[in-house]
C-alpha cells in the first residue's frame, strides 16, 4: 500500500469500527449497555448528535436538550446550493452557486403559544411588550384589519387567543423576531440559508418541487385573478405535502417570514460565494427581507427565490419567522457516514 494512500486513509478514516468521529476531531466510542453516558445521544431522546447522524433527517440539532428533536428542528448538511433566479422577480440575479455551512432550522414557524413567553417574562420584569434592549416586542394597536391576531393585551399582560395557539405568530417586527431568537440563544437565518432550506440543491421553485401551487400544498392564492385558499393564518404543519427537501415545513404560503438580512437590490452581485451574511448595512431605504409570501399572496410569492422588501419597523397579519443556527462541521472527511 503506497504511503498517499496510507495517509489519506488516516485522515478519513481515523477511528475504528466501534467509534465514530466528531467534529471537534475526536474519535468517541459507539456506546454499548455500558450505563456510561451515551455521547452521541446524550439527551437520550434517540437520535443521534447532528455532526454523527448518518441521515441529515434524523439528526438531533441540540443533543442536551431532549426537546429538540428532528420533529421540531431539521439540518441542513453543509453544501452548495443555486440561489437566484432568472424567472424575472425582483433582485434575484445573478444566479450563483452558494456554499453554506451546516445549520439547522425550526420545522415550523415560531406559534402564538411559544412567542407569548417572551412577552409574559417582559411583563415579569418591569418592561412589558419590550426586549431586554428596548425594542417592541409585539403590535398590538394593529387593528384596522379583520384577521385575527393570535395574542391579545388584557389589562395588564398578553391573552393568547382562544383557538389560535398553534397558529404563527404574526405582527411582529424585524426587531422583535430578532430579540426572540437572540432570548432562545439562536437567530434569524440568513438569506441565503432561508432559501437553501426551502429549495435544497436542485434549484427547484417551490419547496414542495415544480408543480404550481394549490390548496393542497400552501395557504395563498392560486390564481392571481382569484381568491385566496385562505383568508386568514392557519396552523402550522397544515400542508404536510407542502415539505421543503429538508422537512421544513410552511416554507410558502401562509405567512411571510422575516430573515436576517438588510435589502439592497444589488447584494447578489456582490455577496460572497461562501456564508454570505447579508448587507454589513442598509441602504437609505432601511428596508428588511421577508420569504415565503402568505395567505393572500400569489404563486411567484410561493417561490423558492422570491425576495420582498418590507419597511424595518413594519408589522403585518402576515409576516412571522422561524428561527436558525448554523453548525460548523469540522472535518469534510465525516461525509462517508
């Protein structure tokens, strides 16, 4: 055996039969009924740790934390992806391939039910409806519409909504979405992993693949001359049909959902081809990105690639998010699981 192949060996393969790599680099032993604490499932919920899961799908995104499990956050491998369009929707050229990190993301869109703690422990401390660092959590005086809200203010705290608990939550703003994320350690995702997380690595249009959009796979509006499906929020999950490559779920229609970046319309031009971040500031505009487009919304909103601008300090019926957070991978070699 040559000495290259000996070497390449070594690297790829450094661990025995009965131990797996990690992505700090060392080699754990495969437990067996040992009672020692299992290391790579050590929250115990049956699933394995992100970085040694042979199945993106069944990959644990937080493995202290028996909760998190692939039915409540998905990975996304590490990988290239085709962002862009040129279908001729606002700003989505040029085309490139875009190499990203591993992360993870939540399934579902954050719900009336799980974004009412925030608000609940403001009120605890003495800030109510505001962040640690003073932004509005939630708007409540947005009421000169008929859709419902799911989160109401009675006397001197947050109500949720009878019936509506486990839709998205919707009329918040950048701000707020973000100080949520920030509150439960993890962030808005970027663009970039936005998109690769509803479209995966085959440039499809739709999470779901090529087929238009129909009220079997999305809340929107099928004909643009027509009606919506929906003229108001439905539960998250409620299009299982609907799912990304990855398992996430609600990726078009519904609500719209906030990302990280700032807009500027000549970003995909100059971005970097590897974890773009996103413009380091806005323009005079001071405008974000929303994904996905929502219930009223019409096919090209549904798209994978479709990008809308919405005012920082907006809110709407129809805008929510998901939360993110991305996983270095620490050696390409672990790819042969």
């Amino acid at each position: 055996m040559s000495e290259m192949l000996l070497l390449w060996l070594s690297a790829c393969f450094p661990c025995d039969d009965d131990a797996l790599l990690g992505n700090d680099g060392v080699c754990y032993p495969i437990p067996q009924d040992s009672g020692q604490p299992d290391l790579v499932d050590a929250d115990g919920d049956g699933f394995l740790r992100w970085d040694l899961a042979q199945d993106a799908s069944q990959a644990d995104c937080d493995d202290s934390d028996p909760t998190v499990t692939p039915q409540t956050e998905r990975l996304v491998p590490a990988g290239a992806f085709e962002r862009g369009s040129e279908a001729g929707l606002m700003d989505t050229t040029p085309v490139k391939s875009i190499q990203l990190s591993a992360f993870c993301v939540d399934r579902f869109e954050r719900t009336n039910l799980q974004y009412i703690a925030v608000l609940e422990e403001s009120v605890a401390a003495g800030r109510p409806n505001e962040s640690a660092d003073g932004a509005k959590l939630y708007d409540f005086e947005d009421v000169d519409d008929e859709v419902p809200e799911g989160i109401a203010w009675v006397d001197d705290g947050p109500v949720l909504v009878d019936g509506l608990e486990d839709h998205p939550v919707v009329e918040v703003y950048w701000e707020s979405a973000h100080a949520y994320c920030q509150w439960a350690g993890l962030s808005l995702p970027t663009e970039a992993q936005w998109e690769k997380a509803a479209r995966g690595t085959d440039g499809r249009t739709y999470p779901w693949g090529e087929a238009a959009p129909s009220c079997d796979l999305a809340s929107v509006r099928p004909e643009m001359d027509g009606e919506p499906c929906w003229d108001h929020t439905l539960p998250v999950g409620s299009f299982p049909d609907g799912v990304s490559p990855y398992g996430a779920l609600d990726m078009a229609g519904n609500i719209a959902e906030w990302v990280s970046d700032w807009y500027d319309p000549d970003y995909y031009g100059q971005a970097p081809e590897a974890d773009p971040p996103g413009p380091s500031a806005p323009i005079e505009t001071r405008e974000r990105i929303t994904r996905g487009g929502n219930f009223p919304s019409g096919a090209p909103a549904a798209s994978t690639f479709s990008r809308y601008r919405e005012a920082e300090d907006a809110t709407s019926n129809g805008v929510g998010f998901r939360r993110s957070e991305e996983r270095r991978v620490g050696k390409e070699c672990r790819s042969r699981w």
